[in-house]
C-alpha cells in the first residue's frame, strides 16, 4: 500500500514492517517546528524492536518510527523527530534547520556503534499538510501541531485511512463503535491495533 | 606514501549487551602490566560501562578472574535459555572485577538483569553501582556469541582462562 513513508524511503524490495511505535500527544508548542526522519540501518545478528527503543531512548525530540526486514534479512528502523527548527547563522553548510535532531541521532548512534544512518529527510510544518493533500479535510490539519501531523502520517503506516485519523482525532478515538482497548489517543489507538494484530 | 593510520589494525574488542529503553552493559578489553607475583608480564583486563539515557559510568581497568568471559557467556546463555532464570540460574560473580549480574524477573521474551559493581576498591565504606535493565532473549543470545570477540585476544584464550 502506498503512503506517504513508503514514497519517501526507498525500501529494499519485498521488506516489510514488524513494529510501529508513536509517543503519547505533546504539548503545543509556539516556536517553528521541523520534522526529520532518519532510516537506520541495523546488524542482522541484533533485536531490532529492542534496539528501535533503545535509540528513541536517546532522542528527546523522538515523535515515533517504524522498523523492518528485507528478504534479505537486512534490518532497519524509521525514526520520525519533531523540534525547533535551527535558525541558520552562518555559511558553514552543516548548520540545517534540522540540526539539532541531527546532532542528537548522532549521539546516539554512538551508543551502538554497529548500527548506521543511511538517509535523511526533513520537512517543514506547511509540508507535512501537503502530505494529507489528497482529502477533503486538509483544512482542519491548519490547526494541528507539528507532532500530530507526523503521528498522522505513522498511522497511515498501520493502513488507517487519513479520514479517520483526522476525523478519529477529534474525539480521541481511532474506533469509537468498536470495544477495544482504547488508548485514548487516535494515533496510539491505531498503532495498538497494528502491533496488536501482527504480534509486535 | 600510502597513508597509515596505525589504529586500522587494532582488532574490535568491545562488547554490548543493550536494553529496552535506553541501557547497556558495555566491555572492552585491554591489557595491563601484571603488578602480582606471576609469571606473566601482562594480564587482560577490562572498562567496564553502564549506560542509561541520563547517565554513562565507565570503571576502567578491572582485572578479571580466570575463565570470565567464559563464563559470563554461560550465564547469559542460560538466562536466554531457561524459563525461569530468575529462579534457575545462579547469579555471576566476579570478585576480581566486583561485578555481579544477576536475573530478576522474566517473560517469554524478555529478562530484566541486574548488573553491581564494586565502585572503588580499597575503600573505607565499600558502595556499589547497579544498573538495573530489561533485554530480550534474542539479544541475550546475541550477546553470548559476541562476548567471542574475546576469545583470541593477543593470543589470550579467556575461554580457557590462561593469562598473556
């Protein structure tokens, strides 16, 4: 199925998703925000649902991610952050808005050293919206903050429909006419059903 | 001239057993001048980590007992093997090290670990550093043939426990 993660990042063929995770709705901030999302490249001999915690652990802008395998048994981790956008000062070209989610990947990084980041991606605030582009209810998505943008995205990743992340988030419930084990959080919901079905 | 950096050849000798959540049991191996009657002019030792996400605490050149990577390897074969390790499998203890691991609870996959530390030797008040985590018996495992990276360390076969 093709969303927006799946566009993004060139996936090795035939790989696929074994865990999904979003951390709970945050505070709004006022100050401009930026995504960037980094894919994670991690040794066929180590636990990648462990190592995708023990990275975020280290990541404190970390919003969520997504991890897999290809056929090739090769490992990797999506890791989705959300911070301040880095006011450029200077003509030094590795000083990017994204920088201070940058300079935190790689610190932690350090932490296991094996694992590598193979890409990197960022997006602005107004370009998130644009990635909900193709329904009808883009209007309300003015309103939302940066986090949930981006946890709306992560939850296009399970197949939930943009519709109803957007419409669900409203009462804070991804299956308002179904008993489940609601989470209280659209995004969390959809993402506790995922892992819930696929054993993660 | 072909550029040399001479730290190319030096061999990986680091070890890591990480957590859920942030924490780690971090090795690596060095080798330091034998201060004890013996025969050996050298003897392995180890930096010895603990890392959390809001701290990281290195203990560095702690000599270790005959037959320690050995096993330790044992130890966390049967604490990724057994049910129950926190009722079946006896606590590692390395009193030259003054480290002790030990499992405390357990699932299906999971185990949390309990590692201590001795923090100073030879002090007056003798105080130790616990780092309590959880990992998975998948990277338990990993760990148990990881910790092979030491095994032919300058020609030290720790397996074995013989000294350089």
């Amino acid at each position: 199925m093709s969303n927006f993660f799946t566009d993004l990042i060139p996936f090795n063929e035939g790989s696929r998703m074994t865990g999904i995770w979003c951390v709970s709705r945050k505070e709004e901030v006022l100050e401009r925000q930026i995504a960037a999302v980094h894919l994670i490249a991690i040794p066929p001999d180590q636990d990648v649902s462990l190592e995708a915690t023990f990275l975020s652990a280290f990541l404190p802008f970390h919003v969520g991610g997504f991890f897999g395998v290809d056929l090739e048994s090769r490992q990797w981790i999506v890791l989705v952050q959300v911070g301040p956008a880095i006011e450029i000062t200077s003509p030094d070209p590795r000083e990017r808005p994204v920088s201070a989610m940058t300079v935190a990947l790689a610190r932690a990084l350090e932490h296991n050293p094996n694992a590598r980041c193979l890409l990197e991606f960022s997006f602005s605030h107004f370009a998130l919206i644009d990635a909900y582009a193709e329904i009808d209810l883009t209007a309300q998505l003015h309103t939302w903050e940066t986090t949930d943008l981006v946890r709306g995205l992560l939850a296009q990743m399970c197949g939930a429909s943009s519709a109803r992340v957007v419409v669900g988030r409203e009462g804070n419930c991804a299956f308002p006419k179904e008993i489940h084990d609601c989470q209280g959080d659209v995004f969390l919901d959809v993402c506790q059903r995922w892992s819930s079905q696929n054993g993660s | 001239m072909e550029s040399f950096d001479p730290l190319d050849s030096a061999f990986e000798n680091r070890f890591r057993l990480p957590g859920f959540d942030g924490a780690a049991f971090l090795l690596r191996s060095l080798t330091i001048p034998n201060s004890r009657p013996s025969a050996s002019q050298a003897v392995m030792a180890f930096d010895v980590g603990f890392l959390s996400p809001d701290r990281k605490v290195e203990y560095l050149s702690r000599r270790v007992k005959v037959g320690f990577v050995k096993d330790l390897a044992e130890c966390f074969w049967r604490m990724a093997q057994d049910a129950h390790p926190e009722r079946s499998v006896p606590n590692f203890e390395d009193l030259e090290m003054g480290l002790t691991v030990a499992a405390v609870s357990s699932t299906d996959l999971s185990v949390e670990i309990q590692l201590t530390i001795v923090e100073e030797f030879g002090a007056n008040v003798v105080e130790f550093d616990v780092l309590n985590f959880k990992t998975s018996r998948l990277a338990l495992m990993g760990a148990v043939n990881d910790l092979k990276i030491f095994r032919d360390d300058w020609n030290t076969p720790m397996w074995g426990g013989e000294e350089v």
